[in-house]
C-alpha cells in the first residue's frame, strides 16, 4: 500500500522560537489510519508467508486496531475475526459496524475470558491452521519494525519527538528508528493510561535507545478518560489548525507537548515533532463528551 503522510508545521499557541511539526500518519487511510498500517505491514505479511487465511484480532468496542485489522484484512485478501472485550455488546457503534462492513466476524466475549487471549484463540481457533493470531493493538516484534520505518521517512532532524503510547510497540519502533539512523533526538513517550510499568519493561526489553523519556503524568485518570481541559484544549487546536484530534491517544500526547515547552522541557530554537497516531473513528464512540 502506498501511503502519504506529509509532515506540516503548526504555528497555533507555539512561540516564535520554537518549530512544531506535525507527522501526519492520521492521513494514511481512512480506516488503518495513524500507527495501524504500520503496526499490520509485516503481520500481514508474515500472514502471507505462512499461507493463513484468517486474521485474528482483540480489541475493545472502540477500537481502532480493530477497525484497522477489519479493513486491511478485507483489503488483502484475508477473512478476519475479532474478540470485542464485553459480552453485552453489540456491534452498534461506529467503529464494530464497520467493522462488519468489512466483513470481520465479531465475538462477543466477557472481561474475564477477554484477558487470556491465546486461551481464546486456542478454544475457537485449534481445529482452523490457516487462523493467524495478532495481539491486542497489533502488539508485536513485526509491528515495531514497521513502526520503526518512519524515521527513515522523516525530511530533517528534530530535536524532539512526542507520540502517545498505548501498549509501547509504536514508540519501540521510533526508538529503533532512531538508533538504526544514528539519531540523537529525545523521544517522549506520553502513556495514555495507569499502566506505566508495562511500557516501561517492554520498552526496555526491546530497544537499546537511550535518549527517550516515559511520561506517566498525562492519562487523565486512567485509559479513556479525560478532563474538561484535555476537551476545551483538543477542541481549541482543532478549531485553529484543521486537525482532530482524538481524546484518548493524540490530544494526551499533544496536550503533553504544549506543557513541555510551557515548563521549559522544549526550550527556544528547538525543533519538535508531533507523531499524529490517528484514532479518529474510535473518537466518534466519545461524541457525547466532545459535544
Ligand atoms: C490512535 C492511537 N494512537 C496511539 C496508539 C498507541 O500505540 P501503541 O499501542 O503502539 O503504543 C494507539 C493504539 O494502538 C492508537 O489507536
């Protein structure tokens, strides 16, 4: 798949010293949009190798891997199937109805049984070889080597790069990225939920990158929740620059990074360069609260 994702320079409430890019992976698809083209790429591929048939996936009932796994799938070849976390759902909201537009077979399955993942893929998929297993936000070794692939993308050198983090796989990538090109840029991972533990073994586990720093104090509460600021903060950026944004990934990062330069972590005559993860139909589910 070819993919477009320009980088712009964002003026909006930045002081005149300070460049602020935007890397624009929210326009690489309208479905596998953000990181999730490139956290699929080499799964997908893999998929291929191993002459599989079916792709199967987890999620939540907002998910953008989800939607993204539903739409690549339909779009290479595959049939898909994902595990939506909660037994009372139906695929009435935005994101699983597209989800079945694109064909993927959707179970329903309790928080319980949702936590063990490969138990549940055992007991619907062991009579099916051609099944093939993608973790939960396409957390895996394949998906950080395609993530890692857009540095290589990258018009010039920053002295700052922000990204949201959800289970690590994306910022492991840049940091790779950033190693593989001999960069020395500091990369600020902001974790959009409590779980700063996890990221911060799994980061650990799988890039040797040292010039990176792990902020845990933008979750807002926990994973999915958010804070009339974070709101009137998403909305005022939107209204000014023709982005959106989405209030559980992108507007915690970038929130995150106009507090870095108003603390002085970003200082005068830095480069800086927002990574847009995309997430923008999962959004749609939080309507109520961005209204
Ligand atoms: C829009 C968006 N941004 C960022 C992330 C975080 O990516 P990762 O899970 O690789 O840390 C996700 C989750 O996958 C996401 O949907």
């Amino acid at each position: 798949m070819e993919i477009y994702s320009p980088v712009d320079q964002i003026t909006f409430e930045i002081p005149s010293a300070i460049e602020l890019y935007i890397k624009r992976d929210d326009l690489i698809h309208p479905f596998i949009s953000g990181n999730k083209w490139r956290k699929l790429k080499y799964l997908i591929a893999k998929a291929q190798v191993e002459n599989k048939k079916t792709l199967v996936t987890f999620g939540g009932a907002y998910s953008n891997h989800l939607l993204a796994t539903a739409c690549a799938a339909a779009l290479k070849g595959f049939k898909s199937v994902g595990f939506v976390r909660g037994e009372e759902l139906d695929a009435s909201n935005n994101t699983l109805f597209l989800c079945e537009q694109f064909g993927m077979q959707l179970i329903f399955v309790d928080r319980i049984a949702y936590l063990d993942k490969h138990a549940l893929f055992q007991k619907h998929f062991n009579e099916h070889p051609s099944a093939f297993f993608i973790d939960e936000g396409g957390r895996s070794d394949e998906a950080i080597l395609g993530c890692a692939e857009l540095i290589a993308e990258l018009p010039q050198s920053y002295d700052h790069i922000v990204i949201a983090a959800g289970t690590g796989s994306t910022v492991c990538g840049i940091l790779n990225g950033c190693e593989k090109h001999q960069l020395n840029t500091k990369i600020h991972a902001v974790v959009v939920h409590k779980g700063l533990a996890e990221i911060e073994n799994y980061v650990a586990e799988k890039s040797t990158y040292k010039n990176f720093q792990i902020h845990s104090e933008f979750h807002f509460g926990a994973y999915a929740k958010t804070s009339p600021n974070l709101i009137s903060f998403m909305k005022n950026f939107q209204q000014n620059t023709g982005i959106l944004l989405d209030p559980v990934y992108t507007a915690k990062a970038l929130y995150a990074l106009y507090q870095f330069i108003e603390n002085g972590t970003i200082k005068p005559h830095e480069k800086v360069l927002f990574i847009h993860t995309g997430g923008l139909i999962g959004s749609l589910g939080m309507k109520s609260l961005l209204a």
